[in-house]
C-alpha cells in the first residue's frame, strides 16, 4: 500500500521544459526551484550501455547533431515499436560521442524564448540527474523525487541494451531503492513492469496513451494493471474529454473513481501553458504559443481527485494546487 500524500504531486515534465530545452541538468534544477515535487526523466541507452535522458532514441529535434559534420554518416531508419523513424539514435553513440552534442530546444515555434539556450547544455545522464537531486535535497533542506520513464523498454532489449538494469542499479548506488523512497517508475509496456515488479520495492505506474492501450483504463483493465502497478499514468482526455464539437472541457469520466476503487494513484499528463495545449474556453487570443488560463485547467482535474499532474510549467500547477487546497476559485479576465 502506497504512502497517503497530502496532496496530488506536481510532477516536473522532463523538467521545467516550459522555460528550458527538455532533459537538461538546467531544466531539472529549475524546476526543483520552482517548487515540483517530482522531477521526469525519460531514460534510453547509449551505445555503451549507458543510460542517458531524451524523449526518443531519435535525437534530431532535442540536440544539435543534425549539423554535426562528423556524425553525418549516422543518419539512418529504423523501425521503432512498429514506427519506421528516421535520424540519429542514441544507441548509435556512446556516451563520450552523445556528449559532444549539444541539447536545443524541441519547440521552437511554440517556445520561441527557449531557444536562446539552444546549444549552452548537454545530455545528461541518469547518475548526473539523480547527483543533482540529491545536492538539491540537501541545499533546499526537502525531498525532491525522480519519476523515471523506461523508454522503448523491448526495443533497447533486443539490442542487447536493456534499460531495467542499469536503471535499479543507479537507483540502488543513490540510495533511492527502498520502499519510501521519493521514486515513480513508469513505463507504457505492461511487460517492462511485470519484469520489474518482483525486483523492486519501488511504486510502479502503467502509461495509458488516449490513442493506445485505453483497454487499460476500463474497470476490468484496472484490476489488471492493479496485481503489477500501483498507479497509473493516463493522457489527461481519458480523464476529462473534451466536447467532440466544441474542443472545451466536459465532464470527468470515471477512470479515476475505478481506478481508486482497486488501489492504483492516478497521474495525469501533460498540462502546459501555451494556448496550443489548452481546450476551447481556456485559450487566450489566437496565438498558439500565448499563455492561456491552465491554471483554471490544472484545477479542473484536480476536482477530479487525481494523484498527481505531471507539467510543462511547474509554477502554473503548483500555484493552481495552492489555490485549489486553499479553496479560492476565480477566473482569470481576458
């Protein structure tokens, strides 16, 4: 049985990659600033079997090695869970190659103010993110946890570079593998968890996309995910959809009841402040990459009583979270 928290987490997506390029040692250290909960790496393999943070394997659109001459020759296609990708992979380099690149910013015509950071920082790996959180700890005198993502788990294992070992062994050597210990493992592969259930004391949570395994999400999938994971973390229209006509926020469904109902946590994702991301009614003017009321939405799905919110924007979501703890409820004026 999971720790009762005082209240739902604010979980730092990839960092505070509103205001930082994605999976940098900067955007982790500003979002434990800013007050997260949690910080979110998404870990794959170097060619030397080292675990290093990216949102994909693929990392044309999160680094610089596109005009990296002398990496030219690494732009290939491979076929990943079933996608046919084109690019440069992280297990085609090892670590001292990966670190010559340097990280840009994955949406710059969303986040424009981003990219003056393009270039300034490289890729760290999973050890020089948990070092970070546990200097952060101590200097801030507070727990800061790590919410790790085994991504393409099956992938990396038919490549001979399994994830799941190296992640419990950089757990381990930090110290992070006891029961209470502030660490989410997550993952979308049913099968990644079910490896590591017997292996590990640490909560696990089950990914649901809302265009993937939604079989997951219904009562009979919960008590399912419920015998392996003690969580799961849902796109957050599987919580509240939207209007199929108009794009604005409907009524909660019932996923988080059910999955409260057989003991599972639910972690919703990805709340982000730029109008782009936000339903009808929430948007403010028509610019995309404009700032929009996502603090009238994060608390929207805090009504729903889910566990956790993973953000682009910590500060939006914890402010929403103070307010909503608080009671106080207004709209912002457009």
């Amino acid at each position: 049985m999971l720790q009762q928290l005082p209240e739902p987490l604010v979980i730092a997506h990839r960092g505070a990659s509103g205001y930082r390029p994605e999976h940098t040692l900067a955007s982790y250290r500003l979002a434990i600033a800013l007050g997260a909960d949690y910080i979110e790496p998404d870990l794959v393999s170097t060619r030397d079997g080292v675990l290093v943070a990216r949102h994909e394997n693929e990392i044309s659109r999160t680094t610089d090695v596109a005009g990296r001459g002398e990496f030219a020759n690494r732009m290939t296609t491979k076929l990943v869970d079933g996608r046919d990708r084109s690019g440069w992979f992280t297990e085609d380099f090892t670590l001292a190659e990966l670190k010559t690149l340097r990280a840009v910013e994955r949406l710059p015509e969303l986040r424009p103010r981003n990219t003056r950071y393009d270039g300034r920082y490289d890729v760290p790996t999973f050890d020089e993110i948990l070092r970070l959180v546990e200097e952060e700890s101590v200097r801030l005198d507070r727990s800061v946890g790590v919410y790790p993502e085994t991504k393409h788990p099956s992938y990396f294992a038919e490549l001979g570079l399994a994830l799941e070992e190296p992640l419990l062994s950089s757990l381990s050597r930090h110290g992070l593998d006891g029961p209470s210990s502030p660490v989410f493992i997550q993952s979308f592969e049913p099968g990644n968890l079910q490896w590591l259930r017997p292996r590990t004391r640490l909560p696990l949570v089950q990914l649901v996309c809302d265009t993937g395994r939604v079989d997951l999400v219904t009562s009979t999938g919960l008590r399912r995910v419920a015998t392996y994971a003690d969580a799961v973390g849902v796109a957050k229209g599987l919580v509240i959809p939207l209007h199929p006509d108009t794009g604005t926020i409907g009524d909660a469904s019932s996923v988080v009841a059910d999955a409260h109902a057989v003991g599972l946590r639910v972690h919703v994702w990805t709340l982000r402040d730029e109008n782009h991301y936000l339903p009808n009614g929430y948007r403010r003017g028509t610019d995309p990459a404009a700032t929009g009321d996502s603090i009238e939405e994060a608390q929207a799905f805090l009504d729903a009583g889910v566990d956790g919110i993973f953000t682009d924007h910590p500060d939006t979501t914890l402010e929403a979270r103070r307010l909503h703890t608080s009671g106080i409820r207004t709209h912002a004026t457009t």
